[in-house]
C-alpha cells in the first residue's frame, strides 16, 4: 500500500487565487497543528495494511506541495520501521539527485535498512518537473545527475571503502559509508516513473533489471510503458524480463458495490486529480527536463486532455482508478495481471479528501477480498507478449 | 542577406548569420536565441559586419559536454573568436548574452573595441524582484517579455514551421541549462566588474519584467564610466521592438567611443 499525505485539510478555493497546489501556493494555507493530526492518521493507516498482511508499505518524496506532504520520506519510513515487523518498506521514491549530497539519503536508508534486517526497498527517482523549482535544481542536467547520484550511491553501499569518487556532479574524497546497508550487495532498487523512455532503458538494462514502477496513468499509457520495459529488455539487452520486474501504480477503491464505491469515492478522487495535483505543463515540464522527443510527446498527450476536469466516470473509463465492488476490484487486477503481468502492485488507498473511516475499510476489504487472490499470481498467469498482440 | 555557415570550435559546430559591412560586431543572445528575422540586426548591418552565433545548444549549433555555464561559454568564445581570426570586436550582449559578455570583460577585455549591454542578465541586485521565464504559462511569459502587442508577431514567428519550433524547446533548455540556478546570475561577477575596463554602454527596455531597469542602474554602479539609456516602449527585446532605436544607440555609441 502506498501513501502521499496529501493535506486534506486544504481550503478549495485556492484555486481562485493560485495556479497550482505546487512551488506557488503559499504555505499559510498549511495548518501545522492539523497536520499533526494528518501524519499521525496516516501512519496510522500504512501501520494497519502492514498488520493486515500487505507485502509492503510504501512512502514517497514531493516539495512544496499539498498533494503530498513528505519533503523527507525518510522520515516516515523511520517511523514505520520500528512499528512493523514484515512488510517491506519502500521509499518510491527519494530524489538522490536533487541532494548535493546523495551520500546522506544514501546513509540514511542504510541505516533503516539495518535497523528493519532488510525490510528496504529504495527507490531511485528525478523527481518531478515541480521540484526543480522547488530545490533549485538545474532541469537540463537531470538525467545525468540522475545517473550519477545512482551510481555514487550504488558504489557506495556496495563496494568497499574508503574509496574517491570523481564524477561530473559529485565529488568526494572518502566514500566509506557505515553501516552498510543490512541487504546484501544493496537493497532492491526501483524505478518508479511517469513513463520517461530513458528511465524505463536505464532501469530494464541487464546490469539493473530495475523494478520499473509506472505510475498512475491510463491504462493505455500503462500497457505501453510497462511493455515499452520488456520490450528494452528483449531487444536492446537481449533477455526476457520477469514480471516482478514490473509494477503498477494506481488509486484503488472498494466499497459493497459498484455504485456505492463510486459515489462514496468521488468527490475525494476528483480532488485528488482536479485540486491536488493542479499543476501547469511549465511547472511540471521545466525546460530540459524532458527529451526534446519526449516533450512533444507529452505536448501532443497534454493538449489533447487539457481543458477538461477529471471526473470519477472518467477516471475509471480510463483506467487511471480502479473502483468497484470488490469483485470488480480484484476481476480488474487478474485481467490487467493476464494482459500486462505485473508483480508489483501499488494501490493509493487514502487519495485527496478520502476520509479516516471509508480510507480504513477501503484498507481492510482489499486485505481481506482482494489481496489473497493477487498474492498469489505469478508469471504463469500472466498471457505474454506475443499472446497480447495477437488477441 | 544573411550568410548563414557553421564553423567547428574544437568539435562543437556553431551555426552563426554574418551580414553587412563595417568593423565586426559580435551579437551575444539571450535566452530567447535568434529566430532570423530581427530587425535589429538587419539595421545594426546597415553600419557593421554583424556576426550572430548561436550559443552551444541554441538554434542549430550543437550542445557541447564541456560548456556547462556562463563561465564556460565565455571561454568558449575566446575559441570561437580565434576560430574566426578576429581579434578586436565591438560586443552586443543581450540579457544571457550580455552575462556572457560581462565574464568575458572581467577576464580580460583584450578582444573588446566596446560593450553594449542590452537588458543584460548577470548580477543580482537584492530585493528588486525578477520575472521568471520558466515558471510562467506563455501568455504571462510574453508580458514579461514584450511592452507592446509585437509579442503575438513574434510567437507566432517561431510557430511558422516545425524546425522552428523545435528549436523554440531548444532555445528554452539550453537557456535553462545556463541560468536556471542562481536565475539568470553569476553571484560573484559584481564583485569583478571595476575590471570591464573598456566604453560600456548600457541600454534598457523601461518594460522589462524579466530584469527590471533597476539592474540598468546597478551596472552602471559597478562599471566605471559607462552610460545608461532606456527606452520607451520597450521591453526585454529591445532589438526586436524597438529595432531602429536600438541601432542608433549602438552606432552612435560606437561612433562617439570608437571612431
């Protein structure tokens, strides 16, 4: 189960006064005394999916925002290290690359990792377009830097020290980092992403086989990246890649019926897409932060559904949510699972607005009606490729 | 016309317009980069042999590993001038451009006849706040950019065909490349600026919303003997919307300081 910690207490009509929920949107709008309450509740919430049996719980980095309200995911995965005793704790991720120095988040989830015994899994992102105005970071050099911060990091966990790095955009003289991570050479690293070409080359190439996470999108923008993945991984590197190298991302919601869990989820879906994550295509493309190939990609993408508010019907039809009873729920993973075979499943169970109570039993019917069947699928079930084109 | 070519500066090949007659002026860009089309330089032609590089990474000139800042790009085109076997020229910098210039000068102005600043980037001067090219949608950003109702020519100039507006998104990430952080400065060039030691003048659009004319003021501060104008009308592109003025300012600098 993953979280954002968006702050549900925002007052709506910001967006008569602002252009964005990000970087512009001042930070009076944020009551601390009420966040309190918010972190709180939500470690609350990824406490209890880790006691109902999820594989793993899930945290995530993003400044200067509503939408979510972890500038340090460290910080929460501390929390929840001590507070859980099985499931994974995955940090999907944290923007190495956007700190002068890697090294400290690097020590950082080395020693989480040693105090959960290998309960880690980190992941490696650039962080979105936002958080280069955010942190001040240069977009044109994103990629690179990327690269390299993984590489330091990498090196550093796994290789034995003291050693000098000389890179373009890090330098150190002693890398020796204590304590090394619990997880042997490394934690499993993931890439988690909006579905940037290069990032899904890097993370399927044969020296990583990267999980590749992609995150909420149409479901035809999923089967694309997701298979742009195995795609890289048979042709450009020559070997088949499993289906636990891929994941999926998306807002899940149950409730007793189909109808009941759309209404019950709308207004706080709509907010999630339609007030959170209001974000204009300067503030989430910065210049240079995106191939010139990939920004027009995007260009065309963005010009074609710009204009429109998201609403719950169409969120569905899109398959950007999955919402249902749980029988829909669970008969909408296995298909997808047939179609696109994923392992890794990350389900957003608290989103925008979505209250304590129907946030808790969305929680405890996907445990309970929806999860044990998913756990157990594996690549058998999964229809391949080749299967898929020809249907 | 225009000639238009591209010469190889140690393995990065430079597009550059060379037009008109006159001692060699070199034009420096800024973060908008050349369409072809600028009046400005068509009129600064009619009195000078205009020489118009696209920076690394602008217009058609390719991106280059090695040139990573303003600092690099001003050491870049001391290559480039020997590259070109001119040894003195008359500098026009605008906004990155005229940072540009500005590194070059501290340095040592040895390869200056004169400099005109034109809405130049470079220094930051404290609590006067600055428009931000980047943040902004297109509509804001070409408020910020133009005084008049040019903006919508001009935008609509780089949409005439696909080449042109790839190199727009081009011109954008390799102005971002440049000046993103710290925005659109060298915090430490006004700490050199008493070695520009060659006739400076500096020229302004009063409506400039990307660097405001308190910045034409602060260089005057900081450069020993050099003039400010400002112009009417005008914003950051003084050589596209106020071409002719402009021009005159240039010559007539020219003429005054080096005759």
């Amino acid at each position: 189960m993953f979280h954002l910690m968006p702050y549900a207490h925002l007052d709506m009509s910001y967006t008569e006064k602002h252009r964005a929920a990000w970087v512009v949107l001042p930070n009076t709008y944020f009551d601390p005394k009420k966040g309190h309450e918010l972190y709180n509740r939500y470690l609350d919430e990824l406490e209890m999916a880790a006691e109902l049996g999820f594989d793993g719980i899930s945290v995530n980095e993003h400044h200067q925002n509503a939408y979510g309200l972890m500038p340090s995911p460290v910080v929460t995965a501390a929390a929840l290290s001590r507070r859980t005793k099985q499931a994974k704790i995955a940090i999907l991720g944290n923007a190495f690359c956007l700190r002068e120095h890697p090294l400290n988040i690097a020590e950082e989830h080395a020693m989480i990792d040693c105090i959960t015994g290998g309960r880690l899994i980190t992941g490696m992102v650039r962080g979105i377009g936002a958080e280069y105005f955010s942190t001040g970071n240069n977009p044109a050099f994103s990629h690179a830097r990327f690269q390299e911060a993984h590489d330091l990091v990498v090196q550093a966990w796994s290789k034995p020290g003291p050693f000098a790095f000389e890179g373009k955009f890090y330098h150190f003289e002693y890398v020796n980092m204590w304590p090394r991570p619990y997880q042997q050479p490394h934690p499993p690293i993931w890439a988690p992403s909006t579905g940037s070409a290069e990032t899904i080359e890097w993370a399927a190439h044969p020296s990583r086989k990267y999980t590749y996470l992609q995150a909420y999108s149409p479901t035809q923008s999923v089967a694309r990246y997701l298979n742009y993945y195995r795609e890289c991984a048979q042709t450009m590197h020559g070997y088949t890649a499993s289906s636990d190298q891929i994941g999926w991302s998306t807002p899940v919601y149950i409730s007793d019926t189909d109808e009941k869990a759309r209404e019950e989820a709308k207004p706080h879906i709509e907010n999630l897409f339609n007030r959170y994550l209001r974000l204009p295509f300067e503030m989430l493309f910065p210049p240079g932060y995106l191939s010139s190939k990939s920004l027009k990609n995007m260009r065309s993408h963005k010009r074609s559904v710009s204009g429109q508010e998201h609403t719950i019907d169409t969120l569905i039809q899109q398959g950007i949510i999955v919402c249902g009873s749980p029988e829909t729920v669970r008969k909408q993973f296995m298909d997808t699972h047939r179609l696109l075979g994923f392992q890794n499943l990350l389900c957003l169970m608290q989103f925008g607005t979505l209250p304590r109570d129907l946030t808790e039993r969305n929680i405890r019917l996907f445990a309970s009606e929806v999860m044990p069947a998913l756990q157990r699928l594996t690549d058998k079930e999964y229809a391949g490729m080749e299967v898929r084109a020809a249907e | 016309m225009a000639q238009i070519f591209a010469v190889d500066v140690r393995g990065c090949k430079i597009n550059i317009r060379r037009s008109g007659q006159g001692e060699p002026l070199l034009f420096l860009h800024g973060a908008q980069g050349i369409i072809g089309n600028e009046r400005g330089l068509a009129a600064l032609a009619t009195r000078f042999d205009v020489i118009a590089p696209d920076h690394p990474g602008f217009g058609l000139s390719d991106s280059s590993d090695s040139v990573d800042d303003v600092g690099d790009l001003a050491l870049f085109y001391l290559d480039l001038l020997d590259t070109l076997k001119l040894d003195r020229v008359h500098v026009v910098g605008q906004c990155i451009g005229g940072w540009l210039a500005l590194e070059m000068a501290v340095t040592s102005s040895a390869r200056f006849k004169s400099l005109v600043l034109l809405n130049s980037a470079g220094i930051r001067v404290k609590s006067v706040p600055r428009g931000d090219m980047f943040i902004c949608s297109e509509a804001e950003l070409l408020k910020l950019l133009f005084a008049g109702d040019g903006a919508a020519e001009w935008l609509q100039s780089w949409r005439a065909t696909p080449d042109l507006e790839d190199i727009y998104d081009r011109n954008r990430a390799a102005a971002a490349k440049y000046s993103w952080s710290p925005r659109l400065c060298n915090p430490k060039l006004d700490r050199w600026l008493h070695r520009v030691d060659v006739a400076t003048h500096i020229i302004w659009g009063k409506e400039d919303r990307v660097i405001p004319p308190a910045y034409a003021d602060a260089l005057k501060g900081l450069i020993a003997g050099s003039t400010v104008v400002t112009l009417s009308d005008c914003a950051h592109l003084a050589h596209i919307e106020q071409p002719q003025v402009f021009a005159d300012q240039v010559s007539q600098f020219i003429q005054r300081v080096a005759p």
